[in-house]
C-alpha cells in the first residue's frame, strides 16, 4: 500500500522489521530498516527504485494495486545495489521497454549483476533534468561514492523534495515515516551509526559533495532517503549534522577496545579506564570487548571519539584472530585525526603490541610511544604503566 509523502508523492518500499543483517553480516541492524522505494503520480508516472528481490513479489502486487504498471513512464534508479534495484528484472520483465535513467557508472552496475544490456538506459548527470508534468521536474544530481561511484540523487522541483538515496539515511524501521514522528533516540542513535559504518569512508567526497548542493541553491523543504525515516520536519538537521561529522568529528570520549585470553588484558583495559577516569573525570570513557560486543555500534563509539586504546595477547606472535579482523574493520571505516594506544599481555614471545601499532597506524591512527606490555598477569608496576599510557593518551589529545 503507498502512503502519502507530500502532493502526488508517496512512499511505496518496504519496511523490514524482520532484518537483523545488512552487507552479509557486516552490518548489524538493531532497530529494523526499510527499503525505500517512491511514486510520482503528475501527468507522468514515475518510480524511484525498487526494493531488495526477496521482497519483489510483495513489491510487484503493492505497485499493481496503486498503478497500472504499463502507465509507468519511466523509472529512476539512484543507485544499483540490490536492495534498491532487486526487483527491476521482475518489473522489467512485464515493462521492458520502459526508460530507466540512471548514471553511467549504474549501468554498468545493473548489466554486471542482472545481464541485460538491452534495457532502455538513459544516462544522465548532474544539472540534467527531466519533466514529470504539472510544471515539475526531476533534476539530477551525481553523488559519487555516497557511498558507491554510481549513485545519484534527484530533486522534484516545486514540491522541493530531495531524494538523497543512500546520504542522509538510517537503518531504521519506523511506521511513523517521517522524523518529525518517529522515536528521537533511536533515530539518532541510528542516523550515527549509519553514518559512521557507511557513509565515513568517504568524507572527503561527501565534504565536496555538500558544498555543491550549497552551489546549487535548492529550496530543500524535504529529504527522502532510500532507508530509515523521511526528513519532514527541518529537514536540513541531518545535512548539518553530517556536515559536521565529515569535518573530523568527536566528543570528548575515549575508548578502550580489547579481548583476552585468560583475563590479563581485560585487567589491563580496565585499569587503563580507570586512569582515565581519575586524571580527566569530565571525559567519557567506554570499554568494550571486542569478542562480544557489536563492531558495528563500537566503530560508532570510536568515531565519537577522540581517542582509543586497543589491546590483544599475543597469540601465535600475532594477535588474536578477531582482534585482527575488527581492525581490517577499522581501517574501512577511515577515521581521522584520533590518537591510539596499545596495551596487551603475553607468555612467551610478545610480539602483539608490535603488530597492534603497524595495524592501528595503518589505519590512520596516531599512535603514542607509552604502552603496557606485560608479561603474564598485571601487577603494580603495570599498574603503573597504565597510569603514564592514560597520562600520555590525554596529553597527545590536547
């Protein structure tokens, strides 16, 4: 069933309460998600992206009970991941000459994973603009790596609505639509994380890319993401909030990252806390054991952070295995201008401090001299060297 946007605009996706993953099982989802997909009904009929194909038939039965299909004008495809397009080949099967306008780089995208070169593709960039009727127009706007090289965004003019695609968005499932409805917590709570997971790796583009749509002067009076929930009400907050979150963002926080094999380095880790604590109390210090908590809802915590300290034993003269894979992770996500320590215990050969540090400044961390390394189980004068790592850690923060 479509539900109304605004004038002849409505919201035709899905919303997934049931998805747990996202990206494989890269990304936790928490709080549900949608996958949203629009209808524009002036004198043309136009569709903005589908959904993922588990849903298609779903999708397919919805849009036959709004419209009839063979009086779709043409489709916009934003963007040729899945969960947006999964349901062309179904659609296309029944329309296959509909036009479909897209960037370059989608085309490409959609004949790599569906194999149909012969759909009516038409290219377009950014000023490009079609006629919807009514006076209105889509006018395109390319919006590389935000956050694949081809997605775009398009603006419906006079209603002066923004459909950003993935920028903007959230993995959130909210049947109240609209921001100004939905629950403000988790809203934010998941607008950052999206951000930090997703959309970070690419802040430099993303930085451009904000001063371009500054450029262009559009009378921006609502945003339509591809998930999460519709920005109505002051609908510039989530463009202001990232446009300071791509601008080397973080609270006054520090967190401590680790995992152990028989508790020493956990010792370690809370003691490093617990230095922290006592030397700058109006600093938020968060722990969390890699093994166990979320990677996804700790790289938000980090990207809200001015600091980390990350700790392993040494296993095997490496590090332990999901330490290692959480910082490839780490890596991705492209943080920038925060500092690190490292701190771990060994038995016999030491070397996972070492492989810590080359991995947290390959990762573009800034990594300090002072660290614990200690052989067996913490003792005072490790203690100790936690106190000058905590010390060290807030000095290079300043």
């Amino acid at each position: 069933m479509k539900r109304h946007v605004k004038n002849n605009v409505y919201w035709i996706g899905k919303m997934d309460w049931e998805l747990e993953w996202f990206h494989g099982m890269d990304y936790s989802i928490n709080n549900g998600s949608s996958q949203n997909a629009y209808l524009i009904q002036e004198e043309k009929t136009v569709l903005l992206d589908t959904v993922w194909r588990p849903h298609s038939t779903e999708f397919m039965d919805n849009l036959k009970k709004e419209v009839d299909i063979n009086k779709i004008d043409f489709i916009v495809v934003h963007h040729g991941e899945v969960d947006h397009s999964g349901t062309l080949p179904a659609l296309l099967e029944e329309i296959p000459d509909v036009p479909i306008y897209c960037t370059a780089n989608c085309v490409k995208s959609l004949v790599g994973q569906y194999h149909h070169p012969e759909w009516n593709f038409h290219v377009v960039k950014t000023g490009d603009s079609v006629d919807v009727g009514n006076g209105k127009r889509l006018i395109f706007i390319e919006m590389r790596m935000l956050h694949w090289p081809d997605s775009m965004a398009t603006f419906l003019t006079e209603d002066n609505i923004l459909f950003s695609m993935d920028a903007f968005g959230q993995h959130y499932a909210s049947d109240e639509l609209f921001n100004d409805r939905a629950d403000q917590g988790k809203l934010w709570v998941e607008a950052m994380k999206y951000y930090a997971n997703i959309i970070n790796p690419f802040a430099i583009m993303l930085k451009n890319k904000l001063k371009e749509l500054d450029d262009l002067n559009l009378p921006i009076e609502m945003i339509c993401p591809s998930h999460g929930v519709i920005w109505r009400e002051n609908p510039m907050q989530i463009v202001d909030e990232y446009r300071k979150w791509c601008d080397n963002y973080h609270d006054d926080q520090i967190c401590i990252c680790y995992d152990t094999m028989w508790n020493g380095t956990m010792q370690l880790a809370h003691k490093i806390a617990e230095h922290l604590r006592e030397l700058s109390p109006e600093t938020t210090i968060k722990v969390f054991n890699i093994g166990k908590t979320d990677k996804n809802d700790v790289m938000t915590e980090i990207f809200r952070s001015k600091a980390i300290a990350v700790g392993s034993p040494t296993v095997s003269q490496h590090i332990l295995s999901d330490v290692g894979g959480w910082l490839d992770f780490l890596k991705e996500c492209r943080f920038k201008n925060k500092k690190a320590a490292v701190f771990g215990c060994y038995g016999w050969s030491g070397e996972g401090n070492k492989v810590l540090r080359e991995k947290l400044q390959d990762a573009g961390f800034a990594v300090i001299d002072e660290e614990v390394r200690c052989n067996w189980n913490p003792t005072e004068e490790h203690s100790e060297q936690a106190r000058v790592l905590a010390e060290a850690l807030l000095e290079n923060c300043k």
